[in-house]
C-alpha cells in the first residue's frame, strides 16, 4: 500500500470510527436485541429458575398432564437422603427422630404438612414439644413452588426427588418455562405480526407520513417557493424566515404552544367562549382533531427544509428560460406547470423520498402533544416501538420486542435508502461538458 | 407590421440605461440594433417584447398601443441569446410550445411544427432533447419556436454570437433567407458590424443608451454621422489623423511638416479649428493624388489582400488594404496617396461636417 493510501485511511479513520459507534452499531445491536425477549422482568444479564403459578398455567397451556402439574405445584413432604443430610447438618437438636426416619420411613411421602406432622407424632422417638417438630418439618418440604433455583442442574435435582417420572424433554421444558433471564427467539415477530392492534399502528403511520408529505413538506413548502417566487424580493424573503420559526423554536416550546392553544382553558376556548361554545381539549377531544393537530404541529416544522431547497432550485433557472416562456404566451399557471415544475422534478423527489424517510422515524413531536392518544388513534410505528421499549404504561419495558419494531423502520429505511439511490441515479444526473462543434 | 417606438427610457436603480429612444421598424424589413456590449441593446429588445416594463414611452404594433400589454399577449417572436430552450422538452415539444399554451389542437400543432422544422432543416431532429443538439441545431430550434405562430415581429438577440465562425457564416444568411421568405419584421441585436450590415435592410447604431443614427448600411458607411460610427464599421477599421486647420489646409498635431489639404466639400474652415479626418483602409493607395509619407510598420497577409499599417511622422497611423500583388514590405519608406473625394471630416465633438 502506497504511503498515500495509508495516510488516506489515517484520516479517514475518526469518521469510520463514528460511523461504526453511530451508525452501524445502534443497527446491529437494534439486529440482536429484537430476537431476544429482554425486558425489565428479565433483566439483561443471566436469570434463574423459578416455578410460579403462572409458569404452571403456562406450562397446562403447553399440554402437560394435569396429574404432572398437580404434583410440580403440591406442598409434599418426603422423607429423602437429602433433606435428612440438610437436617442433620443444619442442627436439629434431637438426632434421635432422624435416625429413626433414616432406617425406617425413607421414602415415604404425605401430601401435606399436617399428616406429616400427624406421621411424626407418631413415631417412636418424636420430638418432644410441638415446636421442636414443627422445627423439623420444613426440611422435608419438597415443593418447587417459590423456590430459585440458580441453575438448571439444581432444579433438575429437585424433579428428580420429586419423582415425577418426568422424560428429560419435558423437564427441560420446564427448565426452560421457568428461566426469569432473557433468551433468544423470535417471539418477538411472531407476537408483532398476530397483534391486530399493530395494523392500526401501521395504518396509523400511513396516514401521518402521507398527509403531512403530501399536505405540507412537499405541498405547503412547493407552494411557498413558488408563490414567494413571485413576490417581490424583500416580502419573499420575510416570508421565508417566517416559516423558519417553528423549525427552529425548541420542540417542547413549539408543541406547547400548540396545547396552549388547545387546552381547556387555551386560546382557541377563550375565544369560543364568547360564541357560548363548550370548552374542551381541542386536540384530544377525538382522533380526528388529534390527527389535525398532529399534522399541523409536523407539518408547519417540516414545510420549512422543502421550501427551502425548492425556492433556491427555481431561483436557479435561467431567467432567460422564464423570459422565453412568458414571450411565447404562458401565463403564470401555465409556466409553473411546464417550465417550473419540470426544472425542480429532482428537487421535489429528493424531498419526497428524504422527508417519507425522515417522518417515518420522527415521533417527537407526536409523542410531545398527543402521546399516540386519544386511545391509540395517533399512535404511530416509531412511537409504538418508542412505547414498548422504553416508556411503557405497565413499567414493564419491553426492549426486545421495541427493537422488533424498530427493526421493522431500519429495514424499510434502507430498503428505500437503496430505491432511492437507484432512482436518483447520480451518474446521469451530472451533464457531461459538451464542446461545440 | 409596423413597430414604433416613443420616447422610451429605462432606468435600473440610478442608473439611466436609455433615454427617451426613437425607433421604427417598417414593415417586412430587418432592422439591426448594432452598437458595443452594454449599451442597452438587450433592454431595448426586452421593452419592445415586454418582458421588461418601460419607465416612460411608448410601444406601437401597427395602429395597436401596446405599452401595457403583458408580454404574453403581444405575439412576439424572440430567439434569445442562450437560445433559452425548455430542456426537459423534446425538440418538437419545444417549437410547440406557443401553441400548446394557446391550446390549439394537436392536429394543428403537428401540421404547423412540421412546416417551420421544414422551413428551418430541423425536421429529423424532431425526438431528440436541446442537449443532444449542437449550437447551430439549437440555434435553428429556437428559430423555429420563435417563428411558430407568426409573430407580428421577430426578435434575434445576438443570435450568432455563440456559433464558431463558418457556422456564423452559414446562419447569417439562412436568418436573412429565413426572414425575407416569411416576410416578418424582424430586429436583429448585435455588436458585429459585419453582420449588421450584411444582411440587414437597416442598422440603428447605439452607443450609450442613445441611437446615434438609423440608415442603410451603405449610407452608414459612407455617410457616418459622427467619428464613433465611423469607427464602429469597417473591417479593418477606419483611421483617424488629427489637426488644425492654417490658410485651408490641415495641419496634423505634433508635427508641422505633415498637412493635408481639404477637401472641397469641406472649405471655409477658420484658421485654428480642432478637426479630425477619417481615411478608409481602402482610400489610402500608392495612386490616390494627396500622397502621405509614412513608414511600413506592420504587414498582415489576409489571403486575397495584404493589410497596411503606415506610420507618420508624427506617430499616427494610416491603414492601407492592397490587393495581395502588392510589392512593399516592412520597413520599407513609402508615399502613398489619400481618395480626397473620400475623407471624412469630423469637428472636435466628433460630428461629421
Ligand atoms: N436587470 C438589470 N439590472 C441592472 N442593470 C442592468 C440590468 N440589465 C441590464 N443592465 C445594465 O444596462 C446596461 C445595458 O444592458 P444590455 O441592454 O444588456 O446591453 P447590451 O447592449 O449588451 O445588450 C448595461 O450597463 C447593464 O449592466
Ligand atoms: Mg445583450
């Protein structure tokens, strides 16, 4: 490798390094999560073993015998070589009674405390108080019911001494029914694609992609270009810098304003109130008017950029061109429609395709004045993904199954991404310089 | 159609870039509006066709007062400079254009297009995008759209200045065949006097917002108003000899021992009178009557004649065009006659007597 080349790469290397930690990490680790079923319960570190009631009725879902689960759930009291080692080192004080269920009742089960109680009574060398043998009693518990087991083996043992008769399938199925860490699987995808209510959530982001493009950051801005194009220098560019404002206003300013303006006791009641009109929350009264506002917040921020680049795209064609149109009889209408429009065809799907883009992962603003609500009627994808994993109402965070469906907008991201390069096709794009002949 | 202009000034900001112009272009006839870059030829072009509005004066189309018009609406023909063709639109989509905004039918359009591509040799170019023609191809486009819906006149801005040479040749003369077949008034805006005065019926030379004098291009030449327009045309240019008259005869600066007599038309000057003389390449020869000395200080053969440049004693130029038989080489001391006949005479503001 030249010398050049080398330094090439030397120079290069803090932008691949932040591309690496910015760009391509947050994608693959957004990759990795979303087959794991991390959440807060889960933790994100190991777990352990734990049969809980809702593992049991997990488990009868799962088709295991009734007979099978009546016994993983029993209190039983077994006499075993075991919980008589436990005992014994452990300090009963009286030796004498385990002794005697050692050489004679190994093995012996009862279903509950009290016959085990009743059975120890009755042995020759029973303790002495009730208190000393209700001290012993606990040892032979043998019930899986609210114990933790730290790893698999463990809680193998257990069955094996519970003597279910279980095959090694299904005790790993327990196993595994019981683990509280996270695990891999695609679970995730498999409850996003069977959740009825994330049709609505992708409807929903049709919707609030397609009205705020269609209505504001290509249809507004092309309309402010196009008519500040026309006036007169100084008003086009007073104009321009008004519509700059909500972009550059801090969001949480800008969308309080708009709740201002909403609420209850806000601008547009103070003015209906001389009208006798009742007071309500204009902006979350019903999803209709959610959607407006949430539009309008959007679309007031994003017809900005599109104006923009729009309005220094036509003061980019040739006067001449214009001059030439009006001479050969256009009128105003007629030269926006075959000269304008035509020169800035590029600018306008370069906005279209960057501004789907942009909205299809933006959910700030929705999340700042309406949070998805009423009910669910604004809830959009980003923000549903944005829910799940980290600002959930239950407090359970879900972060595997949110990144499921981030996954979902990085994989139509670069999907479109890779349309869009293809489609702008930046080679043809570039006029080759012409010599006259 | 007839189209006159009244009074017409332009400002833009401060500066007055035409001041109260008169000008006529007869009907059927093509007028050049010849004078150097910047000196509002293009503005004068933009007011007639109204893209530019006029600060004061007025516009007539025939009997019709169309100052107020909208460019639009006066059905004017132009070919821009640039050429200004819609680069989006095919070769065909560009000459129709007038129509299709007039929203004739496409029956008609095609009929049309097809003729005026025929009149101006476009018709296989017909699919093709402005792009994927070269500059006389493009220039003959922007003619044709120009021509499409028979424009009461027709404006040519510098319509050649972006051809190379042989290709400027070949379209000055399709232009004037172009113009004289379709019979349309036409103004023909450029800074070559060639061009002006090859194939145009009359020039309007203009020099600072002003039209210093309209004529045709013989009368121009040999009857220049002032020594700007006798400058201004003429290749190779005119040469000029200042002096002051003594006793009839003119007495040229710096040196007392050069004079050169009047010419008759020209007697009665007072003694100490500022003139200047303006003498042709072509009446300055070895046979002419009024000799003047000089030196051959530069020799340029052009092919079919060998150009001159003599100098006086007293530093000034004379220029000389000769057939190319001619003997004299640099260097070499000669005395060569002046056409008095053929002198122009200017006084000290440059106004020819
Ligand atoms: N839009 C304009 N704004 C200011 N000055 C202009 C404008 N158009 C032309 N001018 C000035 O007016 C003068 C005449 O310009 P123009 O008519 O284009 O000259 P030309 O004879 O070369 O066509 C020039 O000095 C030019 O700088
Ligand atoms: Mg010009």
């Amino acid at each position: 490798m030249s010398v050049s080349a080398r330094l090439g790469i030397l120079f290069l290397a803090p932008a691949l390094i932040f591309v690496t930690l910015f760009f391509f990490a947050p994608v693959v680790l957004t990759g990795v999560f979303s087959f794991t079923n991390m959440s807060t319960a889960t933790g994100i570190t190991g777990g352990a073993y734990q049969v809980t009631s809702n593992v049991l009725r997990q488990l009868a879902d799962e088709g295991f015998e009734k007979s099978t689960l009546d016994r993983l759930g029993a209190k039983s009291y077994v006499v075993s070589a075991q919980a008589l080692v436990v005992a014994t080192t452990e300090g009963v004080v009286d030796k004498a009674v385990l002794v005697e269920l050692e050489s004679k009742h190994l093995g012996k089960t009862y279903q509950s405390r009290r016959d085990f109680e009743r059975f120890l009574k009755k042995l020759k060398n029973r303790p002495r108080s009730t208190r000393d043998l209700k001290k012993i009693s606990p040892y032979f518990r043998a019930s899986l019911m609210g114990q933790r087991f730290e790893s698999e083996e463990v809680l193998f043992a257990m069955l094996a001494s519970l003597d279910l008769g279980l095959p090694d399938p299904q005790m790993r199925h327990v196993a595994r029914a019981s683990y509280t860490g996270w695990v891999w699987g695609t679970g995730n995808f498999k409850r996003m694609f069977s959740l009825g209510d994330n049709l609505r959530v992708l409807r929903n982001t049709g919707i609030y992609v397609v009205a705020t493009l269609l209505l504001f950051n290509t249809g507004f801005a092309l309309v402010l270009a196009i008519a500040t194009f026309y006036l007169p220098g100084r008003h086009s560019a007073f104009f321009r810098g008004l519509w700059l404002l909500p972009r550059i206003t801090p969001p949480v300013l800008y969308v309080l304003l708009w709740k201002w303006l909403a609420w209850d006791t806000g601008f547009i009641n103070t003015i209906l109130a001389n009208f006798d009109i009742q007071s309500r929350n204009w902006m979350l009264d019903t999803g209709a008017n959610a959607w407006l506002f949430v539009v309008l917040i959007n679309g007031f921020v994003g017809a900005s950029m599109g104006m923009i680049i729009f309005a220094s795209a036509i003061k980019a064609i040739p006067q001449t061109m214009l001059h030439a149109s009006e001479v050969d009889g256009a009128n105003r209408w007629q030269q926006i429609r075959h000269i304008i429009l035509p020169q800035i065809k590029w600018p306008i799907m370069f906005i279209t395709v960057y501004q789907t883009l942009s909205l299809l992962t933006s959910f700030e603003y929705i999340w700042l004045s309406t949070d998805g609500g009423p009910g669910t009627s604004t809830e959009v994808w980003a923000l549903a993904a944005f829910h799940a994993a980290l600002d959930n109402y239950w407090g359970n965070l879900q972060y595997g199954y949110g990144a499921a469906l981030a996954l979902v907008l990085v994989v139509i991201g670069v999907v479109m991404s890779l349309i869009y390069l293809r489609l702008f096709n930046f080679d043809a794009l570039i006029t080759r310089p012409r010599i006259e002949q | 159609m007839e189209i006159v202009v009244k009074g017409f000034t332009k400002h833009f900001g401060d500066t007055a870039v035409i001041e109260n112009m008169n000008l006529t272009v007869k009907d059927g006839e093509m007028l050049a509006l010849l004078g150097p870059s910047g000196c509002g030829k293009s503005t004068t072009l933009f007011a007639i066709c109204g893209i530019h509005k006029m600060d004061a004066g007025q516009v007539l189309f025939g009997d019709r007062d169309v100052t107020h018009v909208p460019a639009q609406q006066r059905n004017v023909g132009m070919v821009f400079q640039s050429y200004a063709l819609y680069p989006h639109m095919t070769v065909f989509q560009n000459i129709a254009f007038p129509l299709t905004v007039r929203r004739e039918s496409k029956v008609d359009i095609k009929r049309k297009v097809m003729e005026i591509a025929d009149l101006v040799y476009i018709g296989e170019l017909l699919e093709r995008r402005p792009a994927q023609l070269s500059g006389g191809q493009q220039q003959r486009v922007s003619l044709a759209r120009a021509l499409i819906r028979r424009p009461g006149v027709l404006m040519l801005d510098e319509p050649l200045a972006n051809l190379d040479a042989r290709l400027r040749l070949e379209m000055r003369s399709e232009l004037r065949r172009i113009q004289q077949e379709t019979g349309i008034a036409a103004i023909l805006v450029t800074h070559d006097q060639v061009e002006a005065m090859s194939i145009c019926d009359r020039i309007a030379i203009m020099d600072q917002g002003k039209i210093l004098q309209i004529a045709t291009p013989a009368e121009m030449y040999q009857r220049p108003v002032n020594s700007f327009v006798a400058g201004f045309l003429g290749d190779p240019p005119i040469s000029f000899l200042d002096g002051v008259v003594r006793q009839g005869i003119l007495v040229l600066q710096g040196d007392a021992d050069d004079t050169i007599p009047l010419p008759e038309h020209i007697s009665g000057q007072p003694d100490g009178k500022v003139l200047r003389l303006g003498v042709r390449p072509e009446h300055y020869q070895p046979h002419f009557p009024t000799k003047v000395k000089g030196a051959v200080v530069f020799v340029e053969m052009q092919g079919r004649e060998i150009l001159f440049d003599v100098k006086l004693s007293n530093g000034d130029l004379l220029r000389s065009v000769q057939a190319a038989s001619s003997q004299f080489k640099l260097g070499d001391t000669v005395e060569w006659g002046v056409d008095p006949a053929q002198i122009l005479v200017f006084d000290d503001h440059g106004t020819r007597l």
